[in-house]
C-alpha cells in the first residue's frame, strides 16, 4: 500500500471527524453524486464517512497502486498468480468472445465455448429426460459433490436463481466429509432417478474424493457396476484420476488450471445448476458477468463499483479499524450469498505477506459477515446500531419480488430502506425526548448514527443481475488485493489443511502408533481413541 497517501489519509481521518449529519446537511445533491449504476445495478454510497477530498486521497491510493495497468494483467492472462505461476482468467469464462486470446498456447475463448457447447447439450438430454438412468428412468435428483469452491457457488447460485429452476429436478449439495451430509442426502434421493456430479478440480480433496467413493458404493450396491456411466459425471482438470476413479472420461467436463476454486462457478463446476436453470439462463447469467467485467475493465474509477467499494472497504479496514463488513441481502434467494462471499474475500485476501514475500504491517482482508434481512434485524443489527465498534455495511435489495403475496415486499423494502437511514442519522438525544422519552431513558434510547453502509439495488433477481452481482465483488476483493499488495488468488493456508490431517487420521485409526504432538493434541487423540466405536 502507498503508505503515503494511507498516512495522509489517516491524518484527513482524523482531523476531521465527518459525520454524516453533516455531510448530507452541506450538500443536498450528495445522494444523487454519490450514485452510480452499472450493469443493472445501481450503488448509492452516499451514506458512507467520505467527503470529496478523502474520495481523491482513496482514487490516488488505486492510481499509485497502478490498478489500471493490473486490471490489464488480469484479463489479458498474465500469470499474476505468481505463487502459483498462473493466469487468472475467470472472467475469459462468461466473454461472449469466441477467439481471441491465447495464453500459454491456449486458445482460451474457444475451449470455454467448447466446454460451454457440452455442458449445454448435456443439460438439455437431463432436463429433457432424454438421458436416462440405468433402470431408464428420468433423472430427478441432481446430487453435487465437492467443496469449498467446488461447491459454495452451484450450492448458492442454486438457491439465489431457484425461480428459474425446472422445478422437477431438485439439486442437493454435499460438501462436508461429516457422513450425515451424504447420509441426509441419500435418504431424500432414489438412485436409479439420481445424477451424481464429482466436482473438483484437482480430483484428489480428501473430502471429495471419499464422498464420491461412499456415493459411488451406494448407487452399484443398488443398481450394479455397469450404472456408474448412466449416473456419475465429473467436473475437474484432472483427466487421469477422473479415469481412475472409474468415470468414462467421456462424462467429464473440463476446466482449466487458471480458474480459481472461488471463481469457478461461471465454468464447468456450475453444471448443476445449468441443469436446474438450463443453457439460456447459465447464458444469461454469463452475460450478467461480462456486463460488470466490461464495466470494471472500461468505467473511469470515479464511477466505477467495485473499484468504489474496494476504496471505501480499505476506508474502514485501514483508516478507520473496521474488523469486518456486514452483507445484509433483502431477499430470501441470495440467503447464502454472505457464505459464499466469506470464501471469495478471505480466501483472497487473508494473506499477511507482501508480493515481495514481506510481512505487511497494516491491516488486509477484512472478516465477511452476514443473514439476509429482515432475519439479522431480529438478531445481530442491535450490535451495529448500538455496539462499539464500527462494522460497515452492504445493503442488497430488489424493487420487484418472485412472489409478489399482497404487502409483503413492500414491507421488506420498507426495512431496507429505514435501516440504511437509522444506521446513518441515529436518533438525537433531543429527538428522543421530544417525542417525550423519560430523561432516564434517554441514553439508552439514543442512537449515534454515523454507521455506514452501501446500498445496491436492482429491478429484480435475474441471472443477470445475479451474475452482475457476483462479478462485482469478486472485482472488488480484487482491487483490494491490489492495493494491499498482497496475491488474491493463492490460498497456501487451505493447502495447509488439506495435508495436516493427513497424519492424525493414521493415528485415529491405528491405536498401536504412538502420539508425538503437543500434549493437548496426545490427550485429546487419546481421548477420542479411547471412545471411538
Ligand atoms: C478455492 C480453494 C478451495 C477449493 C477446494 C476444493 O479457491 O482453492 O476452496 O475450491 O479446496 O478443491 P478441489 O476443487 O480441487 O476439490
């Protein structure tokens, strides 16, 4: 990070103590100055603790960082991944684009149509009931197994476009190696009427590949050896141990090494959910992304999203001492959104070394929280209006409903907007007693305001928007990442994971080895050997 413009910006902080009161008192068109739109979105980012010349010190923060020529690197597939030595091109997944770029030798644009042409084509013999289980039956249950990335984009993009589903084909997602996860599943399914989608790009995740291998080991117990090929598909880079885990090859759908696990729902990982939506839909959704990749590539930063939303996310991490942010979706659709976004930010940007490998010494990526409102008023926004500590916000809503049932859209948009305007302009102490509030009362009754937020609205919930949606905070952690100077597209910890309990599971299953840990870990490996069924 340019430390000095984040120490100029640090001072502007803190001499002048805005609040919104103030700032919205001073000028009556900062509403409408502070709005832009992009893509079917429209931001409004009045309501945040930002005056002119604390936006500029922000702007030159992304210029300093050389954002645009990085943008650049991006899409063009240089191997800014460095850690990794790869391209990270996800957006070169929804670019209606058919040639044009190569990377590496590769023909990029026209291997994702490729893919895209097969994925479509099995969608429709699915939903058509043209594909057929072994018994010849139709397929009605679609059961995706992977996780992390592999699963949190189909598992919520499922939920968020469920309007759009063919509603006689459910999808399920198992992730957790917990068997009740498989287990639940298998108990609403019938196997000779179940698709089962191996996910993963590596084809080796532990949790994964022992899912698929129990999911496998029920369906043959039911329907014999030969059903596999009418009931498995696989989704990964990983032709070999595609093979080798006994899927035909011809029923794998590729990707490739320069899409990252949480940026892979626009590839072949979302083939579940182009079953449930069908091909015009996923294309929509696509087309929803490239608008906001196109915006983010081409806007002036001034007007452009998710380079404002990255800007006055570092506001808060670094000038401010902001922890975390809340993501409040108003709609029942996006419930999963703030879970998935919790991958997409802290994976990306939970990183504590520079890009030249040294330990940085400000704050980077932030902690993502969030329910869909109105559910989190009841809950945990007492703590926002009233807490200590200053937790920034992102307001999500749609002015049409799916479900248009007498008032009730009205009424969760009216919550929507009234919590936005409490967050910012609290309620005064003389407020409070003029609306004859006993003296005693007061200061509990009294709300300070000044608490951010950022409210994003649209029409209504279409694969476009959704997909718009999606692009526009994957951009955002992206420019973050950019001006923190850290790498946003490795996740060095989640391989950490995925190797040490390696060790231990050894040990859990042969008591004859002896514990070499921590005394805290023996005991408790102890503890758990001794008990063990
Ligand atoms: C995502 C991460 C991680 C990954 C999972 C699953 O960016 O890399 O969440 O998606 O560990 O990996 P596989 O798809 O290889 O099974």
């Amino acid at each position: 990070m340019d430390i000095d413009t984040a120490e100029r910006l640090a001072g502007q902080i803190e001499s002048k103590e805005l609040t919104l009161r103030d700032l919205f008192a001073s000028d009556p068109k900062r509403a409408e100055k502070m709005t832009v739109s992009a893509a079917g979105w429209t931001l409004d980012y009045s309501k945040n603790l930002v005056d002119e010349p604390t936006l500029k010190l922000l702007l030159k923060l992304a210029e300093k960082a050389d954002l645009k020529a990085e943008i650049e690197r991006m899409f063009t597939g240089e191997h800014i991944n460095r850690t990794e030595n790869r391209a990270v091109l996800h957006t070169a997944l929804r670019s209606a684009k058919t040639s044009g770029l190569v990377v590496d030798g590769q023909d990029v644009y026209a291997d994702v149509h490729k893919v895209l042409g097969q994925m479509g084509d099995f969608s429709d013999l699915v939903r058509s009931g043209k594909w057929k289980g072994a018994t010849g039956k139709r397929i009605k249950y679609v059961v995706n197994i992977g996780i992390g990335g592999s699963d949190l984009g189909p598992a919520m993009a499922y939920q968020a476009l469920l309007p759009y589903s063919k509603r006689s084909i459910r999808c399920f997602f198992v992730s957790n190696v917990d068997a009740t996860h498989l287990a639940e599943t298998l108990l609403q399914v019938k196997a000779d009427q179940t698709l089962f989608i191996i996910a993963s790009k590596t084809f080796t995740t532990q949790e994964t590949m022992t899912n698929a291998r129990t999911a496998r080991a029920w369906l043959v117990e039911r329907l014999g050896e030969a059903a596999v090929s009418r009931h498995f598909v696989a989704v990964s880079t990983n032709t070999a141990k595609v093979a080798e885990f006994g899927i035909d090859p011809a029923n794998m759908f590729v990707f490739w090494d320069w899409v990252g696990g949480r940026y892979s729902l626009p590839s072949a990982i979302g083939l579940s959910l182009m079953i449930a939506i069908g091909r015009a839909n996923f294309k929509r959704l696509l087309s929803g992304y490239e608008a906001m990749d196109k915006h983010f590539r081409t806007a002036a930063f001034r007007r452009n999203l998710p380079v404002l939303m990255a800007l006055l996310g570092i506001l808060y991490s670094n000038g401010y001492g902001a922890d975390s942010y809340a993501v409040l979706p108003y709609d029942q659709y996006l419930a999963r959104f703030p879970a998935y976004l919790q991958q997409l930010d802290m994976e990306s940007n939970g990183k504590s070394v520079d890009r030249s490998g040294e330990p940085v010494d400000y704050m980077t990526g932030p902690i993502v929280w969030g329910e869909p409102g109105t559910n989190g008023q009841h809950a945990f926004y007492q703590l926002i209006h009233q807490g200590t500590r200053l937790i920034p916000a992102d307001f999500i809503g749609f002015c049409r409903s799916h479900n248009p049932l007498g008032d009730h859209h009205d009424k969760l948009m009216a919550n929507f907007f009234a919590q936005t305007e409490a967050l910012a302009f609290g309620k005064t102490a003389e407020q409070c007693r003029a609306e004859g509030v006993p003296e005693e009362l007061v200061p509990f009754k009294t709300f300070e305001g000044n608490h951010p937020t950022n409210t994003l609205l649209a029409d209504e919930l279409t694969p476009k928007t959704f997909g718009a949606l999606i692009a526009l905070y994957e951009h955002k952690v992206f420019v973050q990442g950019i001006l923190w100077d850290i790498f946003s597209f490795d996740q060095w910890g989640v391989e950490l994971g995925k190797v040490l309990a390696g060790k231990i599971l050894k040990e859990l299953s042969d008591p004859a080895l002896p514990l070499d840990h921590d005394s805290s870990t023996n005991a408790l490996i102890a503890r758990y050997r001794a008990a063990k069924r």
